[in-house]
C-alpha cells in the first residue's frame, strides 16, 4: 500500500508489507515452476516459455485497464487545459472521455476486457494436474492443496501486479498513469468492445435503475436519430440472447453438479451462492466507480445524501489511506 511520505509506517504495517511482498514472491515463483513443468492449458500445448511471456503481458495489460478506470473517471472533474501540455497522451484520451457518453462506453467495454484477460491468466497458471502426488519444487503436497488446487497462487498474482498495486498507484497519480500511447490503446480496445453490442444489455439495467429511483436517465448527447435507433436496440436484443444462453449453460451446470463447487454442496446452495457473489461484485465494481468520482468533488456535493455524506467520510479520512485501503481489499 501506498503510505503518504508525512505518514510513519507502524511496526505493524512494515511486517505486513514485507510478508505480503513474500507472499507474492512465493506464488509467482510456483506459478512459473507449474508452467515449466507443462502442467498448464497453454504450457502443454506450446512451449513454457511462451505461455509464461503471455502471462506477463496478461497481467501488464490488466494493471493498465485497472489503473486507467481509476484515471479516467477521476479526471472529468480535472480542468483539461491544466495538463495539455505536461500530459498529452492523457489529454488526447480525456477529449474523447468528456465527449458525450463515452465514459459510460469505456466503463462498460474495460470490463470485458478485464474478464477476457483474466481467463487468457487461468490458461496460462492454473494447474491442469491435480494429483495429490505431484510436488512443485519438491515442497510438500500440503503446498499444492493450500496455493494450487485453490487457485491462490494465481489469484494472488492477479490481485497483487495486475489489479490493486495498480488502482493504488493510479488513485494518486491519475494524469501520469494515462499518459502512454499503452493507455490511448487500451481505451479505444475498450470502446471496441463496447461497440461490438456484445454488453448492451447493461444498458437496460441502467434504464430500470434510472427508472426505479425515479430520476431522469442523464445523458450528454443528442436523441438517437431512427437509425441509431436501430442499431442500439438491435444490439440490446442480440446481447440479451447472448446473457440468456450464458444463464441457461451456466445454471445448467450449477443445477447437475457440473461446476467447481466444493464436493458435499447441495447443488441448490450452488446456485444461490452464485446469485450472491454475483451481486457482491456488482457493488465492489459500482462502489469502485462511484468512489473515483466523488474524490474531485467539493464537500456540499458530497452532502447531498446523508449516507453519501457518511461513506466519505470514512472514504477520505485516515490519513488519505482509507480509498487505497479500499482498493485492496475490494
């Protein structure tokens, strides 16, 4: 975690940085051993040395598309002739983000595109052998059972390089993380996506949102003309088929014990453990979002809402070390 220079770090937050820092060592290194050793998707049909570069890169990317949604929505807010000059590459992008409804865009396509990169990083590190008589290194079993037939290892990986190190270090440095040509690519792959149709059925989601708190949907831009019209309600209805298949295939599995679910677990309990987690993380993501955005704005916008008024307080308090906080442990 990121510590303002002003602020001592207790004995405390030293050995926690310093066991978590081992921790990631430790993991990456069996990772990379598991891949040597061929017992990967990817590392068993190309060589190991190439799936481990693909997991690199993975987890470089997904630190870029995780950092720039920290950027970018913290930086509308952020008078753009300020930065012109010291941050071109951040002003390029934020001419497009101001534009409209194109934040919205963004937001919607780095989501595909962060779940895309985390399953190309299960390709790369997940072990394909399970067997209890497989050791890494030549360490104990115990070591497989706790780090690699849970998955730890990596996720570990992901959280650690690719996702909070990121958010932590661009939530205190939003120009400087977007001012690469990386960044300007991830955020138009992200409008691409977008612009594929294949999430368009969020925006649904966000019409009934809009419509049970009874407040207007806002918008930045011009009513679609006919054929706008067309083209967005036609990709709302191939995204529906698309969700709609995927819950059929998904609930299937979750309903004939076809998933990793832990042995003993009734498959009803599956399913409702799959309905919970799922909205646990859609509040992590919007809180997320949220968060970003109400960092640049004044303390009577805050206020407006008493429980708003509360979450920032405890959100902007501690020293300026509660938003990174929650960063980590999101």
């Amino acid at each position: 975690m990121i510590v303002p220079a002003s602020v001592k770090q207790s004995p405390g937050m030293a050995f926690r940085n310093v066991y978590s820092t081992l921790l990631l060592i430790f993991c990456t290194i069996i990772v990379i051993a598991v891949i040597i050793d061929g017992n990967t998707k990817l590392a068993s049909v190309m060589h190991p040395s190439i799936t481990v570069i693909i997991l690199f890169v993975g987890l470089i990317w997904l630190s870029m598309v995780e950092g720039g949604q920290a950027s970018l929505v913290g930086l509308p807010p952020v008078q753009m002739s300020l930065y012109e000059d010291s941050h071109p590459s951040t002003h390029r992008i934020m001419k497009v983000v101001n534009r409209g409804d194109n934040l919205d865009r963004y937001l919607m396509g780095r989501q595909f595109l962060v779940l895309a990169l985390v399953f190309v990083e299960n390709l790369c590190g997940d072990p394909l052998d399970m067997d209890k008589s497989l050791q890494v290194l030549g360490m104990p079993i115990i070591i497989n059972k706790i780090f690699l037939n849970t998955g730890l290892a990596l996720f570990f990986m992901t959280a650690m390089l690719g996702k909070i190190s990121a958010q932590v270090i661009a939530s205190r440095c939003m120009l400087d993380y977007v001012n690469t040509l990386f960044a300007l690519f991830t955020f138009q792959i992200s409008r691409l996506i977008e612009a594929s149709g294949l999430l368009h059925c969020c925006y649904l989601s966000q019409t009934f949102f809009s419509w049970a708190a009874g407040q207007p949907l806002e918008t930045k831009e011009a009513n679609r003309s006919w054929i706008g019209q067309i083209l967005f309600w036609g990709r709302v209805l191939m995204s529906l088929a698309i969700l709609g298949m995927s819950f059929a295939v998904t609930l299937s599995a979750l309903f004939h014990g076809q998933t990793t679910m832990w042995d003993g677990v009734p498959n009803g309990v599956a399913v409702v453990l799959f309905f919970v987690f799922m909205m646990i993380v859609g509040m992590l993501e919007g809180m997320q979002i949220a968060f970003f955005a109400v960092a640049r704005m004044t303390e009577e916008e805050r206020s407006r809402s008493f429980w708003a008024k509360r979450t920032c307080d405890v959100l902007f308090g501690g020293d300026g070390r509660n938003l990174p906080g929650f960063m980590v442990g999101r």
